[in-house]
C-alpha cells in the first residue's frame, strides 16, 4: 500500500557502505512525496539474472556503436548520463525513471529544492526515485546503477565538496578482484567504459592496469582528481 510520506533529503560525504537512510536534515529540503516499494519482482534468480545482463549488454552494445541520440517511446534524447541510464532500462524493460518520478511528485518538488543548483537533475531525480520507490545497495550486481558525487562543479563556485549526485552510469562486470566494470556517458565524451576498486580506494593504477578511472573533471583550481571509487555515492537496485 501506498504512504504519504515527509522525505528529508540528505547527503552524506560518499562513504562506501553507509546507507542511503542516513541523512542530515535541511531545512529547507522537506518533500511532500508518496513511498511505494515497487521493486521488480521475479519468478526466479536466473530470470534475474537474465536481465540484468540485458541491461548490461545494452550499455555495452551502444559503447562499442558510440550512440549519439536514444529513443525512449516516440521520443529522441540527447546523450547525457542520466538519459543513457533512463534508455537502457527503458529498453529492457520498458521502464521510464523520469516518468515515475513524475508520478510520484519527486520531479516537479526537485525543482524547487536547493540541492537541484549543486546535483545533475537526471542523477538526482532517478537516485530519490531509487531511494523512494526501489533500493539503494552497498554492493553492486550487473545491470545495476552507480551514482557518482563531485565529479564536476556543477554550481560553479569552485569547490566540489558541496557538489553532489553529480554523475551516474551502468555496472557491466564484476571481476573476482573486486574491480567493478561499469559503462557511463557523457556530452563531451561520448560514452565510456570505466573502472571502480574499492580495495585500491586511492590508487588508479596498479602494475600498468587502472583499477580506478578518471570521471573527475579536471580545474586549474583543483588539480588533485580523485579516483572513481572515491565519488561513487552508491548503487541502485531494481530488484
């Protein structure tokens, strides 16, 4: 059953394995919103399984063709990260983030919320909508989405330690070191595939092999990028 429901946005600095519930309060951050828990359900771990890896293959086939524009209904999107995410799902399975954030009232009240002049919308909106309607996990599976804080200064006030949600993208492997393939787009870049380790928080290459990629933009004023696993918020899950 669905709950009306007071939602306190909260951004803690990004610590791998903290909760996405733990929050500080804002004051002028309280969303009216409804909570329903919609999470995919399926008949079993192999159907899973299943999609996940066509969410995964998807991201991947459009990297290798460096896809430009996709289709979401009728409609073309430019390539940004959050619309690359929003396509892949909606092509495997006919889900549009966008569209059910707008059902549930988190579109429209993000625009009014001080965190919007700090975050980019698209990984905002669908990161509350995992928060809301699916779930925020510690540890990634295939197919599953990461979000990335200060990875630019998207308020233009020269420090990216208030800039937050600012990057997502689309887990694609997982390997048995604990190296966390995941596939991300981007306006300038186009469409990449990056790394993330955990073990190796600090270091983005190890003997010749990068186990952390560069998704930090870099400035004159911030010349110390810090590795991909250092910005990721977390992980969101569909099921």
């Amino acid at each position: 059953m669905n709950k009306c429901f007071v939602f306190i946005f909260v951004f803690l600095i990004p610590i791998f394995g903290c909760s996405a519930k733990n929050y500080y309060k804002s004051s002028n951050s309280k969303t009216q919103l409804k909570n329903s828990d919609s999470s995919v359900k399926v008949s079993s771990p192999y159907e899973e399984d299943v999609v996940r890896n066509n969410i995964a293959e998807w991201a991947l086939e459009k990297q290798r063709l460096n896809i430009k524009t996709f289709k979401i209904g009728d409609k073309t999107i430019r390539i940004d990260c959050s619309n690359f995410v929003r396509s892949a799902y909606y092509s495997v399975l006919k889900k549009d983030f966008f569209q059910e954030a707008i059902d549930l009232g988190i579109y429209n009240k993000l625009k009014n919320d001080e965190v919007f002049s700090r975050s980019n919308f698209g990984a905002l909106v669908i990161y509350i909508l995992f928060s809301v309607k699916y779930k925020i996990v510690e540890r990634p599976k295939v197919g599953d989405i990461v979000f990335f804080d200060r990875t630019y200064d998207k308020n233009n006030n020269k420090t990216l330690k208030d800039d937050i949600l600012t990057h997502v993208g689309i887990v694609t492997k997982i390997y048995d070191d604990g190296t966390i393939e995941f596939v991300h787009a981007g306006t300038g870049k186009g469409i990449e595939v990056g790394v993330i380790n955990f073990n190796h928080k600090d270091k983005f290459i190890i003997d010749g092999k990068y186990v952390n990629s560069y998704v930090q933009k870099r400035y004159a004023w911030h010349k110390d990028s810090e590795t991909a696993a250092s910005l990721v918020r977390g992980f969101g899950s569909i099921f």
